[in-house]
C-alpha cells in the first residue's frame, strides 16, 4: 500500500470565500526516475497566482489544465530519498523548486537556458504535485540548492515572488539614478523593490493600500498611491517624481497597465510581470514594452545567491498549512503584508 500524506486538494474551482481546498490525505509521491529527488516540504508560498486559478478567472488560458492539483509552486524543504542517478544533491540537502518543474530539455529555448520559454515546460502545482502538501518530487535539474543558513520561510518566496521580481527588474533595464515605478506592491512588489535599488534605481512604490505603500516606504522607496482616475494619477506623478524611465506591473488589471504605459517617457520601458492586455499602446512614443514571468534555473539560482550575499528582506508571515483557503481569502482582500507562507 502506497504511503500516504496530507495535501490540500483542489477539485472543484469557485470563490475563495467556498473553500474549495480541501485536506485529504492522498498517496505521497514517490521517485520514478533515476534523476529525481524525494523533498519533505518545511514552507510553501502563497501567491496571487494561485487564487486566479483556483477561483476560474484563468480557465481562458487553460489554468489549471486539470482537477484534481494541488497549487503550490514555490516550495522549499529537505531531501529525504534521491534517485540512483542523481549527482547534486544529498540526503538533508535543503532544495527549492520554482513555478518551473520541467521542461524538455531538447529544444532550442532549453539549449539557450532559457528552459521557462519551452513548449513542453511542466508547471509547479497544475498538476498533483504541488506545494500545498507535505511532499513533493521533482528533477534534480529542476531544483535548487539552498544554503543550510538560509531558513525555509524565509527562502520560499524566493521560489516565485523572488524569481519574478529579479527577472522583471532586468528586463527593465536599471540603471544608476533611472527611475523605475512598482506598480503593485506586495509579495512581488516588495523583492523588485529591493533588486532595483540594488542597481542604483530610484525607485517608486505605487499601490492603493496603505499597508503596501508603508512596506515600500520601509524598504526605501518613494511612494505613491495609485488612483483609478488615470488623468488625475499621472498629473500627480509629473508634479512629485516625473514621468518614469521604466515601469513593472504586478497588478492583475488591464487599467494599472495601461496607466503604467503612459507613466513612462517616451522611450521608456515598460513590463507587465502579469496575465493581461496590452491597452494605449502608441508607436510614436518609441516605447517598449516587454512581458516576463517566472525565469530559468540559472535565474533561480541568482536569485537565491544575491539573497544571501544582499541580506534581501522577505516580509512574510506563517500559516498551518489547513489554513489555506482562510489565507489566500486574507490575500484576496490585501490583508496580507507581503507574502504568506504555509507550513505543513
């Protein structure tokens, strides 16, 4: 009889506010390849994402792609079996997996380490295998290792929030004194701020809840609280900042990006870092603007080396792991700082 561990299920999508997560023991995962590693979960992050796909508001672009999962996907815990091939890794390894579970390896994006671009690329917790359990399985390719001085709940959100945040930060092109405006700060927001001053960036919060702007204030950005009158917003913006050199949109709204797009000079840049449209486009401003999500495993484990060199902040508070639907309720409604965490 296979083992058996506890998992908050996903069978059925609808509101937060239903709990659709349901725990239920189900069979624990188990190595199948040669490559792969057995990981205990210690923390798993909670993120937006999540609570579009559970509640259906992505089921246009195939999220998930099929019931029952378990979400989940920036994960963090300890190697307890390895597969007869694996070479990196040993048993008490701590180890990380990313959005990024698998990919082909075959074709040219993967060739060009650019693994999170490939069209056979498996996601983290969009199918049974996600973080919201107590184990999880996973290639040793598609794992990273975290110092053992680096705790899980702190490096879990480095697994998501983190990876998204450092590669949208590049993807604007920072540069010393440029201004770059956040615009959505909370479990993402909060990390970008950091990787941009980081770069020398003069870097701008903007949120419409105070909780988010007193978490940028605090890690030394200028703030702004944003306005649904897109008119009455920028004429603020051009009067206490200018207009930007770059922009990052990690709020989930077509207006916020099309704010942001206007928001920057003309040449300026501009990436959206979510699911969305691309509205008040004009070629004449020379603008240009880029989409990024999640990145590669050499990103992943930038990312978790600037973290330990940097000292980066993760603001993030812990939850029992039966507690998710009541946390990702408390993310819905901007109750949560930064980042929620759960521990099984």
């Amino acid at each position: 009889m296979a083992e058996k561990m506890r998992a908050m299920v996903l069978s059925k999508l609808g509101p937060i506010e239903t709990k659709p997560l349901k725990l239920t023991m189900i069979d624990r995962h188990q190595i199948s390849k040669p490559n792969e590693v057995l990981i205990k979960i210690e923390a798993c992050g909670v993120c937006h994402s999540q609570l579009h796909a559970i509640e259906g508001d992505w089921q246009k672009y195939g999220i998930p792609p099929g019931l029952p999962t378990v979400p989940g996907h920036e994960v963090v815990g300890k190697v307890v079996e390895i597969g007869k091939g694996v070479r990196h890794f040993e048993i008490g390894d701590r180890a990380g997996i990313s959005p990024l579970h698998g990919s082909c390896m075959q074709c040219q994006y993967c060739k060009d380490g650019k693994e999170q671009l490939c069209d056979l690329a498996d996601i983290t917790g969009e199918s049974l295998m996600g973080g919201y359990a107590e184990y999880i399985t996973v290639s040793e390719n598609f794992a990273t290792y975290v110092p053992s001085n680096i705790g899980p709940e702190f490096a879990a959100p480095l697994f998501c929030a983190g990876l998204t945040a450092y590669k949208a930060v590049k993807a604007s092109e920072p540069a010393k004194k440029k201004s770059v405006g956040i615009f959505g700060v909370g479990g993402v927001g909060h990390m970008a701020i950091q990787f941009a001053k980081l770069e020398g960036s003069r870097v701008i919060g903007i949120s419409r809840s105070e909780n988010h702007l007193n978490v940028a204030r605090k890690l030394g950005a200028s703030i702004m609280q944003y306005d649904s009158d897109q008119q009455k917003f920028l004429t603020r913006l051009k009067s206490q900042e200018g207009l930007l050199d770059s922009a990052i949109v990690f709020a989930p709204s077509d207006s916020v990006a099309g704010t942001a797009i206007k928001a920057v000079k003309k040449g300026g840049t501009v990436v959206i870092g979510v699911f969305g449209n691309i509205p008040n486009f004009m070629a004449a401003d020379e603008k240009t603007v880029r989409g990024t999500l999640i990145g590669s495993m050499s990103d992943m484990r930038e990312v978790v080396r600037i973290a330990k060199e940097n000292e980066l902040r993760v603001i993030s508070k812990s939850f029992p792991l039966e507690q998710a639907n009541e946390v990702l309720l408390k993310l819905k409604q901007s109750e949560i700082e930064a980042r929620a965490v759960l521990v099984p």
